[in-house]
C-alpha cells in the first residue's frame, strides 16, 4: 500500500486522514500531543463549524479562481462528511454548532474515525522536508509517496500553527501571498482607554482612502488599543490588507443604527426626547442611550457642556454631536496581532495549485489544504468549513501532475 504523510493533526489535516486512510497507509506527523488542539478554541469552545449561507463571498483570497475549491459538489461531499463521522448539529440563524456545544464533540468525533481507519499519528514537530528518489523524507526518517500540508497559518501560534507550512512550501519553490492576521481586533490612533469595556450594538463602517468598502452591524467591543467585536472581526481582513498596502484605513461607527441614519433624523430624536424629559440637561438624555463614559466623550468631542440644555445648543453644537454619534470615526494603525486573531489571511498561492486536486503544480505528489492556502473567510464557520472542504479534496490523492519533481 501507497504511503501518506500528513503534516498537521487539525482540522483540515484529520478530514484529509480519515478521507486518504480508505485506500492509503497513512500517517499524521503533529507536534502537539493532542491533535484537534485548535478546533477547541473555536467559536468560544462550542466550535461554529459550518454556515448553511454557503456564499463563496464569504471567503477571500488573492490569487486563483478559489470558487473551483468551494463548488457546490466540494461543499455536499464536506456536509456529508461530518454527518457521517457522527456530528449532530444544532442550527442557529444557520450557524452549524455540536449539539453538546461542546467543541470537543468535534475533536472526538475526528479523532475517533481516525484511530477507526488505523491512521497512525507520530507526536513530533517537522523541521525538514526533503524529496528524494519520487519520496518525501520528513526530519530524515520518515520517508512517504504523498505529502500533505496541513499545517494551518500562523494565527494562534500557541495552538502549533507557526507559518512553518509555508517554509515547506518555499522550499519547493511554491509562491507565498503575504500572509497576515485576519478576523482579529482593530488598534487605531486616538486614546479611548476611557471608554474600555463598553460593549453596544453598532454599524461598523470600513473607509479605505476615503471610500467605504463594507459594512456590518453587530456587537462592537472598545478596549484600550481599540476595537473588537464580530463586526470589526468582519472588516478586518480588508482593512488590514489596506494598511499593509499603505492605504489610509478608518472605521467610522453609527452608535445608534436603530435610531437613525442621518443627521437630520438623530436631530429631530433629540428633540422630542428633549421635549418629552421635560428639558432635561444633554448628558442625561445621552446617558439614556450610552454608557455613561461615552455619553462624556461624545460630549467632550463634540466640545459641548454636560449641563447644556439642547434648545439652547446652536444648530451647529447639535449637528456635530450628531455627526459624531453617527460617525465614530477613527485611524486604524495596526491589527491586534497573530496571536489575537483566529485566521490568515494569504498563504500558498492558488495559482500554482491544481484546485481540482489540490495538488501542487510544481512537486508530484504535494498536497496543501486548509489555512495554509491563501484562502480565508469570514466569520460564521466558514474557515472550518474551508478546513473540511480542502482536507477532503487533499485527502482523495487524486492528483497526477505533469510536475518534473
Ligand atoms: C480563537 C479562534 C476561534 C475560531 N473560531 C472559529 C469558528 O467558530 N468557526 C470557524 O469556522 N473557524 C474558526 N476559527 C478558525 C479555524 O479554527 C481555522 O481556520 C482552522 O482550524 C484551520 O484548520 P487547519 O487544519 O488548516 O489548521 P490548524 O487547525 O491550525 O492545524 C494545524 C496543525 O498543524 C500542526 N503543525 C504546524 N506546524 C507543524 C510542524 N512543523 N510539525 C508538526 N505539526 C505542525 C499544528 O500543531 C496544528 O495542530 C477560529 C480560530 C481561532 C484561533
């Protein structure tokens, strides 16, 4: 029987196992001693595996036709798969969870079918990756026909996946697309330490070199080097390109998207509040619709007096403490780090990829899946749902290039 090497016991390489191990010999080489380690972090520790919006605009990448990967056949064959190995999901607004809502009802899951189908898993990190002779010999003594690359990105290092896969691309010659953080945390310009903490329902809009190129609603949560929250999570991965890109990166929030959308409709609000609280002073109306420490700092950058009455603000005074609610605008300067984030974006470029197969168009017998590709996705489970995808097409070794190597 055929050999197979499978570098990283997550997601995307556990899927490729237990799909290779019905017709190969097969082995994972993972360097933590527990495989799924990550898939436990996931989705607050109830693992949000799957969305049943299937949309490919939900995923991103730089280079190569993706939607190839993500086709209606890969996502039944992927929906079927975690039916099969016994998941049983509860669905929320489509969200996809374990009914335990427990993420370790997906690890067991995997790894069950995998100790099932006799996969063989060998605790140890991989620091070289060699081809000789038509074989891959893997920390010179473990020698197999076929390779798969599983070895994640680099976001939540501390799970294992430290970029290393993308050395073992470079090394076969494979085009790396810059890899950065994505779904992860926005650090912006000005001082808002004060307002940490604060958690409110807002419209998040992204403004890259003044144009506005998406928007979400959601929970936004400030904290001291700026802002997180599914919304914010949402915009990052364009946001973060930009910045790499040099460009000019904002994000301007609506603190009252239910209210209002413009200036005139905010304005008209205060007003009957104002008349039905029996003129109440501006930070007591404030302090009815935010916390109390943003009601001072909208007050404090709209330069207006806590005390102040609004029918004795000028229109002025009353439009720019309107702007400033619907438009809490600030400098993006960073992300919040690998660390922080819960995927990469970019990796191994698509283009020297067999999307069919997923085998490399460079190296026979190489195979990629999962983060490591140049392939990220929102949140709502479609970066598992991209892991799952993947290992099952990498799994199927089905690949056959011309490649010289
Ligand atoms: C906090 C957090 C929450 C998340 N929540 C969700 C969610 O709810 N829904 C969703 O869809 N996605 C979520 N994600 C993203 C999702 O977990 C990943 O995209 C997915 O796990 C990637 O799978 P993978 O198999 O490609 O890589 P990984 O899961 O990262 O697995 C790679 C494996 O390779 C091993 N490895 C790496 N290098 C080596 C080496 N040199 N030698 C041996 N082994 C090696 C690593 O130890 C690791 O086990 C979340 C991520 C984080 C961090």
């Amino acid at each position: 029987m055929k050999k197979v090497i499978i570098i990283g016991g997550g997601a995307s390489g556990l899927t490729a196992a237990i799909k290779a191990s019905k017709d190969y010999d097969v082995t994972i080489i993972e360097k933590n001693n527990k495989l799924g380690k990550k898939i436990l972090i996931t989705g607050n520790g109830k693992c949000n595996y799957w969305n049943e919006n299937q949309d490919v605009n939900n995923m991103y990448h730089s280079s190569g036709d993706y939607k190839k990967i993500i086709n209606q056949l890969n996502l039944t064959k992927a929906h079927a798969f975690l039916d099969s190995i016994g998941i049983i999901p509860f669905i929320k607004n489509g969200y996809y969870y374990p009914n335990s809502n427990q993420a370790i009802s997906v690890v067991n899951a995997l790894v069950d079918e995998t100790i099932n189908n006799n996969v063989k898993v060998i605790n140890e990190e991989v620091i070289k990756v060699e081809k000789k002779d038509n074989k891959f010999i893997i920390n010179n003594k473990y020698a197999s026909d076929y390779l798969i690359v599983a070895t994640g990105g680099k976001a939540a290092p501390k799970t294992g996946s430290d970029g290393f896969g993308y050395e073992i691309a470079k090394s076969f010659n494979h085009n790396i697309i810059k890899p950065l953080p994505a779904l992860v945390g926005l650090e912006v310009e000005e001082n808002i330490k004060e307002l940490s903490g604060i958690r409110l329902i807002g419209e998040v809009n992204l403004l890259i070199n003044n144009e506005l190129v998406q928007k979400e609603l959601g929970e936004v949560q400030f904290n001291d080097y700026g802002f997180s929250g599914i919304p914010v999570l949402q915009i990052s991965s364009k946001a973060i390109k930009a910045l790499d890109d040099n460009k000019n990166v904002f994000i301007s929030i609506n603190l009252l998207p239910n209210i209002a959308d413009d200036i005139l409709g905010l304005r008209s609000f205060l007003k009957v509040q104002d008349k039905h609280l029996n003129n109440k002073s501006i930070s007591q109306i404030l302090d009815q619709l935010f916390n109390y420490k943003l009601s001072n700092y909208l007050l404090k950058i709209s330069k207006i007096d806590s005390n102040a009455k609004i029918e004795k603000l000028s229109n002025n005074e009353l439009d720019l403490l309107c702007h400033n609610i619907l438009n809490f605008n600030f400098k993006i300067i960073k992300d919040h780090g690998f660390e922080n984030a819960q995927t990469t974006s970019g990796g191994v470029d698509l283009k020297e990829i067999n999307l069919d197969t997923l085998e490399s168009l460079k190296v026979k017998g190489l195979y990629f899946c999962g983060e490591v590709l140049d392939v990220d996705g929102a949140c709502g489970g479609y970066n598992l749902s991209f892991a799952w995808t993947s290992g099952l097409i990498a799994g199927e070794i089905r690949g056959d290039t011309n490649a010289s190597n």
